[in-house]
C-alpha cells in the first residue's frame, strides 16, 4: 500500500543518489581526473532541490509533527541551517577553483545530508506515517511540492527519474498522482516517459493508467 510518505522517501533516496556521485566525481577531480566539471557543479541544482524540500518541511510537516510529537521538530530545524553553511562552503571552494578544498567540501556536505535524511527517515516521517492522518499526509506534501515554482519542474523530472529504482519510480508517480487530479497530472506522463527511460517500461508494467 503506497502512501504519500513513500513519496517523500523516494526523494530522499534521489538526494543520496546524486550527492553519492558529486561526491565521488569531486575526489576523482581532486586526483586530477578531468571531465568532471559538469558532475560537480551539479550541486547546485542538488541543493536548490533541497532547499525547497526544507522550506516545505518547515512550513507543513515540522507544525504538524509538532502537534503529535512537540520539540522533535526543532532538531531538524538546525540540521537545515547547518546544511546551508556546508553549501556555503562547498560553493565558495567551486569558485575559487580549489579542487582539494572542493573534494573536502563536497565529502562534508554529503556527511551531513546522509545523516539527516537517516534521522528523518527514521523518526520525523516515521512520525507523520504513524500519527499523522493520510489526508494530512497529503496536505503536507502538497505544501512541500509548491515550493518549487512550476518552470522548475521540467528539470526536476528530469533530475529525479534516472537517480531512481524501480521501487521508488513507482511510489514517487504515485504520490505526485495523489497530489493533483487526472488531467492536471496526466500532462506530466511524456516528460515522466523521457526521464525514466528504459526504466519506463516497467513503471507502466506496474502503473497501466500511465500507457492507458
């Protein structure tokens, strides 16, 4: 049974995905290893991503978590502004061309967005599954989908597909389809269809109202 947390999960998994290669492209860059410009500099997208997520968190899940579960919440809270200064600090070592401050930064980084999305995982969204109501669950990810304005999501999709499983494809399609009704989401299908690629085969084995 899919819910909209699962959703969420499945974003959290494209972050780690994603900043599991940056990072590695970043010490390859480090050893002198060249061409991987494109692949660090992806940061940047990475955390605009994630900024928006964390602005959604704080406006719609951090209150509601709160009321079940009050001062949980204000951990996490520190986890973003910490998470801002690492970006802070990865960007200016990318400006200054600094491969090793770089490698080091993006190393950072990548420590300290594991450990939240873990913490996460493991109690805030475990928190909104277990006492949170689903219709709740909902309103709370539509607050956080808001976030990003709408010219983003072409590119969002197109970031978000190929950093998926199967597993995660099917419950990330699932909670946009809660989100919004048929013909708002239905438009959104061939842009799904391009960024999944190959791997759009079995999403539409799994989803048939996709190819319907």
């Amino acid at each position: 049974m899919h819910g909209p947390i699962d959703g969420v999960r499945a974003i959290h998994n494209a972050f780690r995905a994603d900043i599991a290669a940056i990072d590695a492209a970043a010490a390859d860059a480090a050893r002198g290893k060249q061409g991987l410009e494109a692949t660090v500099e992806r940061f940047r997208f990475l955390n605009e991503i994630l900024t928006y997520h964390a602005h959604g968190e704080e406006e719609a899940v951090f209150p509601m978590v709160e009321e079940v579960a009050p001062l949980v919440a204000a951990t996490y809270a520190i986890d973003h502004e910490r998470l801002d200064v690492a970006f802070n600090t990865l960007s200016n070592a990318v400006s200054a061309h600094d491969a090793l401050g770089t490698a080091r930064a993006t190393a950072a980084f990548k420590f300290h967005l594991d450990t939240h999305l873990a913490k996460e995982d493991a109690q805030l969204f475990r928190i909104m599954r277990e006492r949170v109501s689903v219709p709740d669950q909902v309103k709370a990810i539509g607050v956080m989908s808001s976030q990003m304005p709408g010219s983003r999501v072409p590119e969002f999709t197109s970031w978000i597909y190929p950093l998926l499983g199967d597993d995660d494809r099917e419950s990330f399609t699932r909670a946009l389809m809660m989100l919004m009704p048929w013909d708002v989401f239905a438009p959104s299908i061939p842009l799904i269809c391009e960024a999944a690629g190959d791997g759009f085969t079995e999403l539409a084995r799994r989803m048939p109202e996709l190819v319907a």
